[in-house]
C-alpha cells in the first residue's frame, strides 16, 4: 500500500487493514495486487486477495460512444488478442456491464486526477477503469497490460489462464511532462522504428517525443520550400550510411500515432549551431557563401548559422512555419547548444529573434540550456543537460526547466567500461545511478515548481539499429519514466531493482533487446 495524501490516523487504519489482507493474500495465484511489478509505480494499491479472469466470451465495454473512447477500447483489445487468442470486441454501452467483462468510461469521480489520472478497480466479476480524461484511460490501460502475466505481450496464442489480481489502483503522475528524446540525425531511424520508439513510450505512461530532426550529419524532415534541406542534407549519416528523411506525410503520421497514445510530439531544429547538414544543402546560410561538405564524423561545435545575413532569418522562419503548421503540440524545440564558433555577441541576438519567430508562429519555445544567455520570452523552457549556471539563469528570467542532467538520464551514456555501444563524456550510468535522484533537488536552487518534468535523450552517434537502440534504452527507460511518474519519498531503489527484475520476462515477451545488469534480480 502506497498513500501520499492521507492523514496519519487514516493512513495507520488503512494499513493495518491492509496488513490483515495482505495476510490473507496467500492461497491463490494471483491474489495480491499489491505484489505485481507495475512501473511507474501507482500512487496507492489495495488488494482485495482474489482474482478476475478474462475469458473467450469477455468484451470491452466503453461507456458513451466518442470516438476517443472507443479507439482506447480497441487499443486495448489489439493488446490483449494476440497472446489469449480471444476476440474481446469493443461494445458501446450505457449500463454497466455483466460479470466476466471489462468495462472503461469516463468520469468526474473526484478519485482520479487530472488528465492522466485513472483509477482501476478489479472484483472477481469486473475489470473497471474510471478516468476523468481519455489520456486517463490510455495510461490506466498500460497498468492492465503489466497486472496481466507477461506472456500477455506475446504476439501468438499461449494456452494458459489470464488472471488478473483484485483491487483498487488509484493513479496519477508527478510531472505533466514526461519524455524521451531519439536523435535521428546522427544515425536515421525509419518510420516503423520510430512508431516502436513511441510504443516503449507508452508502455511507461510517457507523453512526450522530442524528435532531433536536424544535426551536423543530416537533416530529417521535409521542409518544401529549402527541399535541398532533406534532398542533399539527409543523404548521409554519421559513418557515411545513406541516411534518410521523412516526408511531412510520414511525419504528420507520427504526430497521429503519437497523439492516439496521449502522446506529444517535440520537434527540434538544431542552432544556430549543429547545423552543417543545412550549411552544406544552401550556400547562401554560410557567411562566406559557400556550402560546406556533408559531414559523416562524430565531432561537436564546428558549425553555425551565418546570424549576420537576412536570408538566415527567411530559412528559420521557412522551417518553422511548415513545422508549426504540421505539429499540433504546443513546442517547437529550437536547439541552442554548444554553438562553440558562434561568437557569444551574435549567438544572443539570434536566439532572441529565433524565439520571437516561433512565438509567431504560435508555439512555445523549449532550447537546451545555453539558450538563457539570451532574454527569454514568455514561457520559455530550457531543457538543463549540463550547465546549472545556465539552468539557474533560466529561472531567474522566470522559466521552466526541463530536466535532462546527462549523468543520469542520457540513454546513450555506457552502463560501464564494458559496454561497447555508447558514449562516456558524462561518465557511466548504469541502473542506478540513472533511478537514484531527485529532479527537485538535483540543481541546488531549482526546486519542484521551477520544474515540468524529466526528458531522457538517446543521442545515436555510436546507434545504429533498432537492437543496439533497445539494448542502451532498457532498462534505463522504464526508471526514468518512474522518475517522471512517482513522487520521490515513494520510490527507493532497493524495491525498485526488485520491481524491474520481476520485468525482465515480459521484456523478453515484447521482444526488447535489453541489458542484463547485474544490479537487477532478473527473472526471466
Ligand atoms: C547536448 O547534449 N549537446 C544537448
């Protein structure tokens, strides 16, 4: 039993109700609810020691008939056909549902929160999942998944019994901005592996996908009016592979994919730095006129923007409008970051004009820390992944900070000296030390309300398939959604490691190439 909002005489009462339930929690299997790894870990779980069984003759009620509703019904029915083989077909109802069945709707009940909050209850008879919004079901549907076997993610028929733990999760996340960022400029990722990057997303109840669509190595994203941009700009990567784009179809269908999963899509355009694959596809960007080579290595900070000249400011705005026009999100993500050959007198004006450009193209501003050398504009977020200087600089002009320290939360970051693939910069970051700490109080002057959340990035200079992406995403991934999810004084690591090892299995049902660290009691 988890609580964080009980007084202590309700709090005492209800856990030696639970100590006494939990007692009796012995002699079927399953029967604890509270003993199921789910990660993020829930606010508070009560067992009620018996268990729910889906069967071949279980629908999925929804109550009202809103589109929203009814696709997170066949969401989860697309989930739960494969491995039981039944056919769990969605019906529209205004009536509770009888026994055996699943039933999802939407309500005012004062016992969920906010948007993402859900409260599930499990009786024998029902499994019943209240939220006040449709982002509140999509995430409560995730905790289903991880309080049924792990052969639940199986892709083809297992013959066993699908028995589900009785009762009550009542759940909702610390942070409202919880993501992970995938570079697909150093090494491109296609459309499908894209899609899978934000199912691991969904999995662990993130909502955001900050996408790094433009670096030294290669630009990603259609852009029709500088279509040299994608047409030479992403025709290499780093080790000189043939790289690759997405058409503003391909990306207008990740904005779909990841919006069905209450999921928000961040685009970013690296600069004025970062920015040689645009230097090489436009020689009127560079300040002697000429276009650089395309650049196939690993090195950072060589190039910029020519900030000086007026065309400079016609492409920002270009690739902003078009990128606004297909993001339905609230924020265009402008880069920043260590723009070395930018003099420091030119790099502040260009991120303030940068800003206003965004700001009129209807979008929020999110930049790498480096971006508060310049005078923030209203509702700037600077994403901290280095320099608590700068971090503290954002503050203090009145923003948010994004939190992405390097030495916890980069995914490409090695587990140890072992570990072939990734980078060391910011040292190792193996389970641990990327689980234990605390966004509130990492930066010494930047506490809980400056706060919107945590981003894990995966940078891929060293990336280069799906496998090796997996293998450096878990199990840091899952910790860190935690960290986004779960209220600090409730997580620890001694019971976390236990609650990941209990995972490992359904890891390998979902066919996720992940690192078996020694620090975690696997069970496979
Ligand atoms: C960064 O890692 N250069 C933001």
């Amino acid at each position: 039993m988890i609580n964080r909002n009980h007084s202590g005489a309700i709090k005492t009462v209800i856990i030696i109700a639970m100590t006494v339930l939990q007692m009796s929690c012995t002699t079927k299997t399953p029967s604890d609810l509270s003993e199921e790894s789910i990660i993020p870990k829930p606010v508070s779980i009560t067992s009620t020691c018996d268990y729910f069984t889906l069967n071949a003759k279980t629908a999925i009620y929804v109550k009202g008939e809103t589109a929203d509703i009814i696709r997170i019904g066949g969401f989860l029915s697309a989930i739960l056909k494969p491995a039981t083989g039944f056919p769990l077909n969605v019906k529209s109802t205004i009536e509770a549902p009888g026994s055996g069945n699943i039933f999802l709707m939407l309500s005012d009940s004062a016992e969920t929160r906010g948007d993402e909050g859900y409260l599930l209850t499990v009786t024998k008879k029902q499994l019943k999942l209240v939220a006040k919004s449709p982002a509140g079901l999509f995430r409560g549907i995730q905790t289903i998944r991880q309080i049924l076997p792990s052969d639940i993610e199986r892709d083809s028929i297992v013959e066993r019994p699908w028995e589900i733990a009785t009762g009550t999760i009542v759940d909702y996340p610390e942070y409202s901005y919880r993501g992970a960022m995938l570079d697909v400029a150093r090494h491109f990722f296609g459309v499908d592996d894209v899609k899978r990057f934000i199912d691991f997303l969904a999995c662990y109840k993130m909502n955001v996908l900050h996408l790094h669509l433009s670096d030294d190595q290669g630009w990603r994203i259609e852009i029709k009016s500088w279509p040299n941009l994608t047409i030479h700009g992403g025709s290499t990567e780093v080790g000189g592979g043939t790289g690759g784009f997405y058409t503003q179809e391909q990306y207008s269908d990740f904005v779909k994919y990841a919006s069905d999963r209450y999921i928000t899509l961040v685009p970013e355009i690296d600069m004025p730095g970062h920015i040689n694959a645009a230097l090489a596809s436009y020689p009127e960007l560079n300040s002697n006129g000429k276009a650089t080579e395309l650049y196939t290595g690993t090195e950072v900070g060589f190039s910029t923007l020519s900030t000086k000249k007026e065309i400079t400011y016609k492409f920002v705005d270009d690739v902003f409008r078009e990128l606004a026009t297909l993001t339905p999100g609230p924020y265009i993500h402008i880069g920043g970051d260590e723009s070395h050959v930018t003099k420091k007198e030119d790099y502040i004006p260009f991120v303030e004009r940068v800003q206003d450009i965004v700001i009129a193209h209807g979008k929020q501003i999110i930049g790498w820390d480096e971006i508060s050398l310049s005078t923030l504009r209203p509702n700037a977020t600077a994403q901290f992944w280095a320099n608590a200087a700068n971090a503290n600089r954002a503050v203090s002009q009145g923003a948010k900070i994004l939190m992405s320290p390097a030495a916890r939360t980069y995914i490409d970051m090695k587990y140890d000296s072992t570990t072939v693939l990734g980078l060391s910069w910011a040292g190792y970051v193996e389970i641990d030390s990327s689980y234990i700490w605390d966004p509130a109080n990492y930066v010494p002057g930047i506490g809980r309300e400056k706060i919107t959340g945590i981003e894990a990035p995966l940078w891929t200079e060293t990336i280069t398939n799906m496998k090796e992406l997996e293998y450096m995403v878990f199990p840091r991934l899952p910790g860190l959604a935690e960290i986004g999810w779960t209220t600090s004084s409730e997580r620890s690591w001694e019971e976390y490691k236990v609650r990941l090892g209990k995972q490992g299995a359904r890891l390998k049902a979902m066919d996720i190439n992940f690192y078996r660290s020694k620090q975690v009691p696997w069970v496979e």
